[in-house]
C-alpha cells in the first residue's frame, strides 16, 4: 500500500474510514464488512491506495453502523483492517493536536507531511506510538500465562507493558516480567511486532526463559497466572495479536514433546 504524507487537496471520491469514538463505521453483508465509497473534503486525511482505490479517513460517520474494530476481526481483510487500524490513529492524533499543547494556539496541518504546527509558536505535534514489549517465557516445556485483572474476557495470555524512559526493550522485558509475577529472565529473544491501533501502540514480542524465582502474581495487573504446557492451555486470545502469535509459535515448537509425553 502506498503510503503519502498530508490531506485531501480537493474534493474527491474514495474509500472513506468513518471513526466516531473510535469505532468504525462500516456496512455489513452478512459476515463481511464493507468500507463505503463516498466523497470526501479537505477534512478528510489521506491514508494512501489500497487496491487501486485511494483511502480517508474522516471524524463522524453517517453511512452504516458503527462497531468496535476488535469486532471486524474477520470481517475485513488483513489489509483493511490494516489501514483501519491507522485511521483510528491518525483521527485521535488529528483531534487531540488541534490546539498547541506549548501557548494553547490553534494548529494547522501540514500539506507535505504528517503535522499540525502552531499558528503562534510553531511548536510541531507528529503522530506518535507508545512502544510496549510483549513475551512468553518458558520454563521446562511450559509457557507463562496469565489472566489480567481489568479484563472481563476469561483467557489467559502472555505479560505485556509499556517502555519506560530510558530503558532498553530487553530491560523492559526483565522488568514487567518481575513485577508482575515476580520471577527473573534471561536468554531474551526478538520475536517479532505488530501496530496495535486500540491504545496507539507497538507491540514488540519477545520470547525469554524462566531463571529464578516462584510466581507471584501482582494482583492490581494479574487475576492469575500459571505455567501451561503446550497441550493444557486454558482460554487464550483469539487470532487477532501478537499475543496469540507467540501462543501458538510456543504450541507449534512443543507439540512434538507434548504427543510423545502422552
């Protein structure tokens, strides 16, 4: 997908991205969803083509219904739900940078690149990711998981949290491993990433091995949390993260070990 920086320059007709707080407008056929084509203004911000087609984003939405993008898993292609992912970002960036956050000014957005500068003091505000690590430790065939306490879903999946200033991913990754479950790591391995639209974040993955301590669950971020082997998993996360990623990369690895043991 071509990607180009900047705004609608004048009214045209595309694959227009509706958000209204942060849900997607879309129109369902059956168990698909469909994108509308309408036309779009100066207010639109351009996402680049997808398929030959050129794609907006807009704030507000008429066309269709609006639903949760976690809910279009499926529903739209991997591309689609690809660019949807951007359009939520871009709008929430959009909205919340119309105003300086230096003299309180109105901002502009640029026509060239991806940035609303100050009408007064020209402070610049870009779109920006939080970077969060995400890993599945191991200790002797089995895999940590847990169930996070702010969550109704009953699945268990990998730890997670955000980078803090100043810290490696690696020391990130030692980090929110001992303070949510209090045991140390090592061997830390880049695993892979994926953009995650629902809190303007990078997800980094991560795998890492088990090298000290018993679990201890901090129960302000942790419902519970155990070793599970490969053919004992409870409830985990559906096809949609890198969390379920690492999940199945963990059963594919040991799913020899786990038919031999039985």
């Amino acid at each position: 997908m071509a990607f180009i920086p900047g705004v609608a320059t004048s009214a045209r007709r595309g694959r227009v991205f509706a958000v209204v707080d942060q849900s997607l407008h879309v129109v369902r056929d059956g168990d698909r969803a469909e994108i509308p084509i309408s036309d779009v203004d100066d207010s639109a911000l351009y996402l680049g083509e997808l398929d030959g087609e050129p794609c907006f984003a807009l704030e507000g939405g008429s066309v269709g219904e609006p639903i949760q993008l976690r809910e279009l898993f499926g529903a739209l292609s991997d591309d689609e739900f690809g660019v949807a992912g951007r359009a939520l970002g871009l709008t929430a960036w959009d909205r919340d940078h119309r105003f300086c956050g230096r003299c309180a000014a109105p901002t502009e957005r640029s026509a060239v690149e991806r940035v609303r500068t100050c009408t007064r003091c020209g402070h610049g505000a870009w779109p920006r990711l939080s970077p969060a690590v995400i890993m599945l430790v191991e200790r002797e065939g089995k895999a940590l998981l847990a169930r996070n306490a702010r969550f109704k879903r009953p699945f268990y999946s990998t730890l997670a949290g955000f980078v803090e200033v100043g810290e490696t991913l690696e020391h990130a990754v030692a980090r929110e491993v001992a303070e949510e479950a209090s045991i140390a790591v090592d061997n830390i391995r880049y695993f892979g990433s994926q953009p995650w639209p629902f809190t303007g974040s990078l997800m980094i993955g991560f795998t890492a091995r088990w090298a000290s301590g018993d679990i201890v669950a901090d129960s302000t971020e942790l419902a519970d949390a155990g070793w599970f082997a490969a053919d004992e998993l409870p409830i985990v996360p559906p096809k949609l993260s890198i969390a379920r990623e690492l999940i199945d990369d963990f059963v594919r690895r040991h799913a020899g070990a786990a038919s031999r043991s039985a």
